[in-house]
C-alpha cells in the first residue's frame, strides 16, 4: 500500500505507455492521500485549486511549483489567477494517471505545508 511519505520521497521516472497507466483501484487509493484533489476528464486527470490571499504568494507558489516540475520533469498545466492557481497533472504518455502524477500532487501539497 503507497503511503503519502513514499509519494513525498519518491522521485519521478520516464513513462511510456498504457502499461503505466494506473488502475482504478490504485487511483483511488492515492486519491484518499491528497485531500483537495479531484478526479476529473473521466478520470485521466486529477485537480486542485489552491487558494490564496494575494497575488504575490500566488506568484510565489507558482514560481516553488516550477522548480519541482523542472527537477521532477513533470510538468502540470496551470491556470494562474489573482487569488488562486488551478493545477492540473496527468500523464499524456500513458493516456492516463501515473505515479508520477501522485509524487507531484504530493509535492505541491508539501510546498503549503
């Protein structure tokens, strides 16, 4: 059973293909770790948006955002707002989650931490 401290410490790989794909079952699974995210698009995809006070801390949780899709070479799609970012992680790759799509939902939650 995956725990949110393995997801927290393990680092992404390169996937290809539908053998990667994550399993209903597995998804969920990981899905009850990250409070805040959803599943959506049929479920290829999972979201959160994060919520805050001003511009400037948004910017900046963008900006810690990036430098962990840059060491982890996986990269969400963003949606950036005043007060808010919506982010976006699936794994086109695989037409699918993966792993590496929990690791970094992981991470960002680790960066409000």
């Amino acid at each position: 059973m995956t725990t949110l401290a393995d997801l927290r410490s393990a680092h992404c790989r390169p996937l290809r293909g539908a053998e990667n794909k994550l399993g209903a079952e597995a998804v969920q699974e990981r899905l009850a770790l990250l409070p805040g995210w959803t599943l959506v698009e049929d479920g290829a995809a999972i979201t959160r948006r994060i919520k805050f006070p001003d511009y400037y801390r948004t910017m900046a949780f963008v900006n810690a955002l990036a430098q962990v899709a840059h060491r982890e070479d996986h990269h969400p799609d963003l949606g950036v707002h005043y007060g808010h970012v919506d982010v976006r992680y699936s794994t086109h790759d695989v037409g699918g989650l993966s792993e590496n799509d929990f690791i970094c939902a992981a991470r960002a939650d680790a960066l409000l931490d």
